[in-house]
C-alpha cells in the first residue's frame, strides 16, 4: 500500500491531535520568547514535535512509510553522515549539529501533519472542522493586520506597541504576529490557498479568504511578491493554459502597482525604496548599491561555484560557510562594504548561508543529495493530479527560492497536505 497508514487502537484518544491543533494554530507566529539562537524560531514545532511524539509511544501504533517517505529519510541519513564525517575533518561539530537538528525539525513538521491529517479524516464532518480550525487561527492575526492596516494610513504607533509584545521588532506595515512582513507574506499566502479551497462552501472561508488578500497587499513585501509570481509562472510552464496566463500578467500588474500605491499614500521607509522600480534598470549598479538584493543574487551563486567544485559530494550539511569568506573576496569584494556580507564573512562566519534552499542542497549535498530530494519532490508531485494541487507545488517550491532552511514550517505544510491527497476532491477544481 502506497499511503501512510496510521494504525492506533487508541485512535479515540485525541491528546496527540490536540497538540496539532495547537501548533497548527500557533504556525504564523515565527519566534520563541527567550530564545536568540535565530529570528526564525517557529513555535508550533515544540507541539508538532509533542504531538507525533505521543503517536509513536502510543502501543499499537505503526507508521508505514511509502517509497516517497523512504527516499527522503535516505536524503535524511545521507546528509546526516555527510555533515558528521566533515564536522570530523574540520573540527566544527557544532554547525554540524545545528544542521541535523533543521533537517529533524523539517522532518518532525512533515511527519506529524501527515499523521494528523490521516487523523482529522475520522472525525465527523471533518471538513466543517478542518474550516474551524482555519478559523481560528488566522482569527487573531488577522485581527491584528488590519490594526496594523489602520496605524498605517493614521499613523498611530499605538499599533506598534500592542505587535511588540509577540514580535521582536515591528515595520510600520503589515506583518501580523510575524517577525518581519516577508515571514507574514508566506504566511498569509499559505492562508489565501487554503481558505481559497473552502470559500464555496463556507462563507466564513470566504471572508478571511479576502481579508488576507488585502493584507497580502499591505505587506510591501517584496519576497511575498516575487513568491507569487515566481509560483504563477512555474504553474504556467506545467500548465500552459489562459487562466495560468492571466494570473501571470495579474501578478505582474499587481507588483507594478505596489510602486505607485506606497507613493499615492505618501509612505516612507525601507520598501518605499525596494518599490523604485527605476533602480532595477541598472541591476549591475543595484547589487552595488542594494546589499539586500545583493545577499538574494549572490548568495545563492557562491552556493553554485561550491557545487562546482564539489560537484558529488558537495561541501557538507551545514558548511556552506567555509570558502564563503574567500569566494567574497576574490570574486565579489564590492559586497563587503555591506554590513550584512561583512559580518557573514568574518564576525560570525557559521551563519552564513545561500538563502535558497536548492542552492544550499547543491553545494551542501552535491548531485548525490540533490537527485535524492528531487526524487522525493518528484513523487510528492506524482499525488497532485487536480490542477489546484499542481498549483501548491509550485507555491512550495516557490517559497524556497528565497530561503533555505530545512525547518520551514510552511514549506512542509504545503508537502504534507499534498502528500495527504487534501486538495483531490471532485468539484473543486474550479478554485484556481
């Protein structure tokens, strides 16, 4: 049998499904009180982690895996042996540990919403629920957006101040409970495809459904922009089809548009200047001038000229880092006068990374890594067979071209509930 089949014949007990409903519910918010390690320090991963951990003690359960699971755990060890026989050689077992504990996170995220998904198709009206849940959890986020929508055009800090008691920094612009707007993009995207899927059938769904494309707009998130539109026209290259296609100019007017919105409201800041499109024009002179771009556009090359030169085996998980400083200097020193790229080079060189998560599998893992998660990819797509499906795909792959950490919530969300077949009921295709 080619699912997952989740067998306990204490299935009645719902305390490992309660913990999923509670990371579930806490998923957009992106920090953990206390801890420094890194900005992006999801919360929802403890009750994730608790929840599939109270599944695999419970006696009679059984987790059979599929060849689409196999081949990612074999990516797993792979990487896993890889990252230690360096760690060996070079002494740093440190950034070796930190990438185990990404990939085991990514894994614990997959597992437990695969698991519980199979769990939440038990329960009656399951679908009614599953929108309840929805509900719930972008009731308070939303709530804040559009606080934060109002403090905008007012120019009230009041807003300010209530988002700093979840966050660690506020923007001035949309970022819900998230750390930085970007995050609240991706999280508000994995909202719109969701709720786009029950809007026909709740009106509840619908509501929040254009409620979060509002703030979607009101992020000025750049990254949430280029998200879309790079998943629109990874669609269009599967698909090639009108509607894919009027998506794709859509997207395109719709980031057009942001330019001339930020300077109608008068707004100022940072992505006042990430919206002057009249910068892009010269792209040589904006990545000498944008450090930003910069890190996005060259980060992900030096991964490349890694790959290059370690073409099988690549550098090891977690050591991107170690020609980072001298592939700067000698092939990209204009960087350096950025503090960003200063301060990956030579203040705290380990935390250096290519910011694309292919990019990071190529130079990390080299072909052997990189052809074992592009088969795992590959059969997580061979479940998409409504267009809708197809189009969460993309999305996910979208959402890693510009990050590349293994303990990316959103990520494995989107491949977990395509895994699960949640999107391959009859009569929805009509939602995309």
């Amino acid at each position: 049998m080619n699912d997952i089949v989740v067998r306990d014949r204490f299935s009645k007990d719902s305390v490992p499904l309660l913990f999923f409903v509670i990371g579930f519910f806490l998923f957009s918010i992106d920090g953990i009180p206390y801890i420094k390690y890194t900005d992006y320090k999801p919360i929802s991963v403890i009750f994730f982690g608790i929840s599939i951990f109270l599944l695999m003690t419970r006696k009679g359960f059984r987790l059979s895996c599929s060849d689409t699971e196999k081949i990612l755990l074999s990516f797993v060890f792979y990487s896993v042996l890889h990252s230690l026989l360096v760690a060996l050689q070079t002494g740093d077992v440190k950034s070796s540990i930190e990438h185990i504990l990404s990939l085991f996170v990514g894994l614990i995220i997959y597992f437990s919403i695969i698991s519980m998904l199979s769990n939440f198709r038990k329960l009656k009206q399951f679908e009614r629920a599953f929108n309840l849940l929805l509900v719930l959890t972008f009731a308070l986020p939303i709530i804040f957006g559009i606080l934060q929508i109002l403090g905008l055009l007012s120019g009230t800090s009041l807003v300010n101040m209530l988002t700093s008691f979840f966050v660690s920094r506020t923007y001035g612009r949309v970022q819900m409970l998230s750390n930085e707007p970007s995050w609240a993009a991706i999280h508000i995207l994995v909202g719109i495809i969701l709720f786009n899927y029950y809007r026909k059938n709740y009106i509840s769904s619908k509501v929040f459904f254009y409620l979060l494309v509002i703030l979607f707009i009101f992020t000025f998130s750049m990254n949430g922009y280029v998200v879309l539109l790079i998943t629109v026209i990874f669609y269009l290259l599967i698909k090639r089809r009108i509607k894919p296609l009027f998506l794709l100019f859509f997207s395109i007017f719709l980031f057009v548009v942001m330019g001339y919105v930020i300077n109608l409201l008068d707004l100022g800041g940072y992505y006042t200047y990430r919206f002057n499109f009249r910068e892009y024009y010269d792209f040589d002179r904006l990545l000498h001038s944008d450090g930003s771009v910069f890190v996005r556009v060259v980060f992900p090359i030096i991964g490349l000229i890694q790959f290059l030169k370690n073409p099988i085996w690549g550098v090891g998980g977690g050591f991107y880092y170690l020609d980072f400083a001298r592939i700067i200097q000698e092939q990209f020193s204009y960087g350096l006068s950025f503090y960003e790229v200063y301060f990956n080079a030579f203040v705290n060189p380990s935390n250096a990374n290519p910011r694309n998560l292919i990019a990071k599998i190529l130079a990390e893992e080299g072909l052997i890594g990189f052809v074992l998660f592009s088969s795992f990819l590959f059969k997580i797509f061979t479940y998409c067979k409504s267009d809708y499906s197809k189009f969460i795909f993309c999305f996910s792959l979208a959402m890693v071209m510009n990050f590349d950490s293994y303990a990316f919530v959103d990520f494995w969300m989107m491949l977990a509930f395509l895994r699960s077949r949640w999107f391959e009921q009859e009569n929805r295709d009509g939602v995309i």
